[in-house]
C-alpha cells in the first residue's frame, strides 16, 4: 500500500492559532541567540576585562560541540517514541533548561584572574548552547510536516520569523537597558540574565503547549546510524547549497551584532539608549517587511528573493562605514533600511529549508527532518560564533584595549577603524560572497513537484 504522505492529496490550511502557537516559540530564540551575539563579548572585554581575542574564542569553542550536539538531537528527535509525538518532549526539556543556562551565562562570580573567568564563561555558554539545540533543532524539524504546501510554508515561516524579529528586537533593545537599571557592571548583567530568561521560560514553553494539535508523524524506524544519515543527507545538493550561503550569510550578521555595542559607545560617543534605539530601528522595520517580502515571493519566486534582500542588505550595511555622531538621526535612517532588507534575507532560507528537507524524502523516501535540521543548527550557531570570533580577533589586532567597570581607558584611532570595518565592511564582504553559491540552488516548485512525481511513480514507492 502506498504511504499515506506520498498521496497527492491538497494540503490543508494551517489555522492561524497554530502558525501563532508555533511562532511563539521564536521570541524565545530569537533572544538567546541575539544577546549573546550582541553582548557577551562586549560583556568580557568591558567588564571581566577578558581581552578581545580570548573573548572572541570564549564565544567561538562551544560552538565546535554543536557540530556534533545538534545532528544528534536531530536524529535522536527522528526516532523518538512518545505520547507527545517526536519533537514536542525535546521542546519541553530545552525550554525548560535554556532559561537556567541563559541566566548562569551573565552570572558570572568574581573570580580572581580573567582566565577563570574565561572558563567559566565557556563552560555555561556550552551548557546553554546545548539545551537550546535540543529546543531547537527538533523545532525546526515541524514545519516539513505541519504542511506539505510549497508557499503555505512561507507564510508559516513568515509568522516564526516575525515572532523571531520581536525576541531579537525585545533581547536586543532590552538587554542593554536592563543593564543600565540593574546597576551596570556584573550586577546589571546578572539582573539582565535573569529577566530575559523568565521570558525564555515562558514564551518557548508557550510554544510547547500551543502545538500539542500541531500535524506530526509519528516515529518512523530506521536502520541508519547519524553517520550513514548525514552521509545520505550530504547527496541534497539544493540542502547544503543553501546551507553554505546562509552560513557565510550568519557570519556576516554576527560580526555585525557584536560590533554594535562597540560602534554605539567608540564610534557613536552613545550609551546603553544607543544601541536600544539602533535596535529598534532595525527591528521594528524588520517585522513590518515580512509580509511584503511574503508577496515578493510569490512575483520573484523564493531564491530570487533571497538573493535581491542580501545584495540591498550588503548596499545599505555599507553605506554605514562613513557614519559620525553628528548624523546620527540619519543613522538611524540607514539602520531602519537595513531592517526591511534584513527581513527578506532572513525569511528566505527558512522558508527553503523544508523544500529541501521534503526533496530528500522525495528521492529516498526517508523522513529525516531532525537530521536535516540538526546540521541546519549546528551550521547557524558555528557561523555565529566565527563572526563573534573574527570580529573579537580583528579588534586585539588592532589594538583595543579591554577593561573593567570604573576603569578610564583611551581606545587609539586604530582600534576605532577596527570596529567601523568590524561593523560596516566585514559583513557586506562576506554577504556578497554567499552570492555565487546560492545562485546554484535550483529547487523550483516545478523541480520539486517533479521528485514528488518521481516517487509516486518508482516500484517501490508501494
């Protein structure tokens, strides 16, 4: 008999309580994965007194374990058995763990020498780093099979990523005001932790409960191990075409978050209100322009999208290298376009992320979602450490000079270059970079309903 998913049968509308249900989910990750991008190094340098090459390593060294830690969530979330379908007990354990870890992160006990408080910075950001992979990479595995419609996945994917931007706009202006009023310093950044970590709690448990209706499959036996998984998975040439443009495309977004605290305070002569206001303008544009990079889709088609926001993005990312503080109204101008191109550049991948997840199962007949997201998250989270990582390199190179609070340092104007080409250089080069390799995604909604054909069709598909 043939299997009921490869029947051509019209795939039904989501309702919206369940794109919102699940779209929750994302404040949550949307807020872990940009504070740390945003702070952690400026927290090391400015108030453990780490220098910025050593920090730089702090964010990029638990990284290294996501390659293994999150294909083999994906593919122990693929073979799990529960009441609670695949995915959803990985979501229960991860939102219950990642706010705990995210709070210990900033929490960081007086230690008496700035290599301790290296370790112990490493060590929680490992700890968290791995309870927000076995959120998120079973999370990602839902939408290939909440629905099978090539476009209702983008408007799904709208409706994560506009919860995204609202985590990431509530981490990133937030955080540093949260700062400011617990006091500053150590403390202040403790307060911080703790804040944004109760919202963590309750927004990914939020999601948690709000997709117990949500489609799923149940567990699906398979006789291959994670190697022999990933090594079948690496024959999805559209898959790793786009995960290898999106990650240098992650990069480029890394250095550039952790070059806004420094670009606020060095560049800018701002505070903690700077990089509020500097977050808002790119944020709140960010949410209002999913819906119409929604409708472009549909003109451009989905890789013609994805490659006219990342060259706008490259543009206007670029267009910042001249800034100076008494054009800041103007700045901030720049930063709200570079929140409507950001939009696109981010809807995109994860919108095509389940077509190549679904042309897998097309070819091999397979359902590997987990395996596929888990490599998709590893990918994401070791290109944002290499951009905290080069960006951290880059300042030492150049010669900034850490500290701690209360302590008056003078930044030399070659440290203060090394933050403008931190911040408005280094991304746009990588971006424009990811350009040649994403032209050579060829997954059409025509080339996947062919697979989708080809399938039925094949002897064995019974």
């Amino acid at each position: 008999m043939t299997d009921s998913a490869d029947q051509p049968v019209p795939a039904p509308r989501l309702p919206v309580s369940l794109l919102l249900g699940y779209g929750v989910g994302s404040v949550g990750t949307g807020m872990f994965t940009t504070v740390p991008g945003l702070l952690l190094l400026y927290f090391m340098t400015d108030t453990l007194g780490i220098p910025a090459g050593l920090a730089g390593w702090a964010v990029f060294g638990p990284k290294l374990w996501d390659v293994l830690i999150d294909p083999l969530v994906g593919t122990l979330s693929d073979r799990t058995r529960s009441s609670l379908g695949r995915r959803r007990p990985y979501l229960l354990a991860g939102g219950l763990l990642l706010p705990v870890f995210f709070a210990a992160l900033f929490s960081v006990p007086v230690f008496q020498s700035h290599r301790a408080s290296f370790l112990y910075v490493a060590g929680a950001f490992l700890l968290a780093a791995t309870a927000f992979a076995v959120f998120q990479v079973p999370y990602l595995a839902m939408p290939a099979e909440m629905t099978r419609d090539y476009h209702e996945r983008t408007t799904l994917m709208t409706y994560r990523l506009a919860f995204m931007s609202a985590g990431i706009l509530t981490g990133g202006a937030a955080a540093p005001l949260l700062v400011q009023a617990g006091g500053g310093g150590r403390r202040g950044y403790a307060v911080m932790g703790l804040v944004l970590g109760g919202v963590c709690l309750l927004v990914l448990l939020g999601a948690f409960f709000a997709t117990r209706r949500a489609p799923r499959l149940e567990h699906v036996a398979s006789s291959l191990s994670l190697r022999e998984q990933l090594r079948v998975a690496a024959s999805n040439r559209p898959f790793f075409v786009l995960l290898a443009g999106y990650f240098l495309q992650l990069a480029a977004l890394s250095c550039l978050l952790s070059a806004v605290p420094f670009y606020a305070k060095y560049v800018l002569h701002g505070n903690a209100g700077t990089v509020t206001i500097l977050f808002a303008c790119l944020m709140v544009p960010a949410m209002a322009a999913m819906p119409l990079w929604n409708l472009l889709s549909r003109r451009l088609g989905k890789l013609g999208g994805y490659l006219t926001s990342t060259v706008l993005f490259a543009a206007v990312n670029l267009s910042l290298l001249p800034a100076s503080p008494e054009h800041i109204r103007v700045i901030y101008l720049q930063v709200a376009l570079l929140g409507v191109t950001y939009a696109g550049a981010q809807l995109f991948p994860f919108s095509m992320l389940p077509d190549t997840i679904q042309a897998d199962q097309a070819r091999s007949g397979l359902r590997r979602e987990g395996a596929f997201t888990g490599v998709w998250t590893a990918n994401e989270k070791t290109a944002m450490a290499l951009g905290a990582l080069l960006a951290g390199l880059v300042l030492d190179f150049m010669g900034f000079v850490e500290s701690v609070p209360g302590q008056l340092v003078s930044q030399p104007a070659s440290a203060v270059l090394g933050i403008r080409l931190t911040m408005t250089l280094l991304p746009p080069a990588l971006l424009l970079l990811s350009l040649p390799i994403l032209r050579r995604y060829d997954l059409s909604p025509e080339r996947l309903a062919s697979l989708e054909d080809e399938r039925r069709a094949a002897p064995n598909a019974s």
